[in-house]
C-alpha cells in the first residue's frame, strides 16, 4: 500500500478510545466509589492518548477533556481525604499523594503535547486554534496544582515547573491577539483549590 493510499485508509488511529462514544463508554465505567483507582485509570488513558502520535491534534484534545472532566469529581474526593482525613495510615496518605501528583503531571503533559502538536503544525491542529487559550490556561492548572501538591509536603519544586510555566506564558503572549474573549468558572475542592475552568464564549 502506497503512502498516499495508507493515509487515506487509516482515517482513525489504531486506540481503545480512537471513536469519542467509546471513550465516552470507558468514562462511564470507571469505579464510583474508589476514586484512586478511578484517577490511576483516567492517567492510565492519558498517558496513552499523549503517546499515541496518530491522532488528530482536534481528537487527541477532545479526548484529554472528557478525562479532566471526569476526573473532577475524584479529584475533589481525594483533596477531601488528604486534607480532612483523621490519622490516615500513611500508607493510604501516600496513595493518595501520588495519585494527585501523578494525575496533575499527566494531564499537564497531555495538554502540553495539544500545544506542540499546534505549533508544528500537526494534522487537526487548525480547528483547535479557538480553544488554545483553554489548552492554555488547563496546562497551567495542571502545573499549578502540581507545584501545591509538592509544597504539601515540604518537597522538592521541579525545575521543569518553573521552565514550563514560562514556556506556556510565552506562548501565550503571542497567541493572545488571536484569541476570543474567555469566561472563567471558578471551581474549589475541599480546603485545596483545583483551578479554573476556561471557556470561550
């Protein structure tokens, strides 16, 4: 089969949630009443939605948002846990630490593989262009979180944090002409606010 006639019969990659009402499927299935097993799932398919180099950048995306998503509500349970919790066992305490910290660096790294995909020019990165900001302004989140995440703990701040957090307000700076004008939602979780939610209007 011939490049050309290979590109064309390959119109979805070869992945589990390549069609959106799979991946919707998926999403319903996961636990309801274990929230760390429910995150370790949602980074599971994040991981594999930000490696998988056949999707469309506008696909790899809409995919991304369906798991923050659902993750939300699982992330405000373990905030909830984490802080609230009476003489958790530290095994359970370190569980659910890494758990949040690795949701924040895989959804932080998904979105930031949408922004590569953007600036050179991957296939389906053009119908993505109004929603950068969003993009944007979840890839900070992501790193935001991380960054309380870490101090929690008195821990060490990654020097990647800093770099890419100035790498994304650059880009930012010279998007922004093109950008429509964004609606903020405010959204907490427990005492451990989570970030906000960007929309265009």
């Amino acid at each position: 089969m011939s490049p050309v006639t290979d590109w064309f019969v390959r119109a979805k990659p070869q992945h589990p949630l390549a069609d959106i009402s799979q991946a919707k499927k998926v999403i319903s299935e996961l636990p309801v009443t274990d929230s760390v097993k429910a995150i370790e799932l949602i980074c599971f398919w994040l991981d594999s939605i930000a490696n998988t180099d056949d999707f469309r950048t506008d696909l790899r995306f809409q995919l991304i948002d369906l798991l923050d998503q659902a993750a939300k509500i699982h992330q405000r349970k373990i905030v909830q846990e984490y802080l609230l919790g009476q003489r958790l066992q530290k095994i359970r305490e370190n569980m659910l630490w890494t758990t949040a910290i690795s949701f924040c660096k895989l959804l932080g790294a998904s979105y930031n593989r949408c922004i590569d995909d953007f600036q050179s020019g991957s296939t389906g990165s053009s119908p993505i262009q109004r929603q950068l900001p969003v993009v944007i302004a979840r890839a900070l989140r992501a790193l935001t979180l991380q960054l309380k995440w870490s101090l929690l703990r008195y821990g060490h701040i990654d020097d990647h944090i800093w770099g890419e957090l100035g790498r994304l307000y650059r880009f930012a700076e010279t998007q922004r002409t093109r950008w429509p004008r964004l609606r903020y939602i405010q959204a907490s979780t427990g005492n451990l606010r989570c970030g906000a939610n960007f929309s265009t209007q």
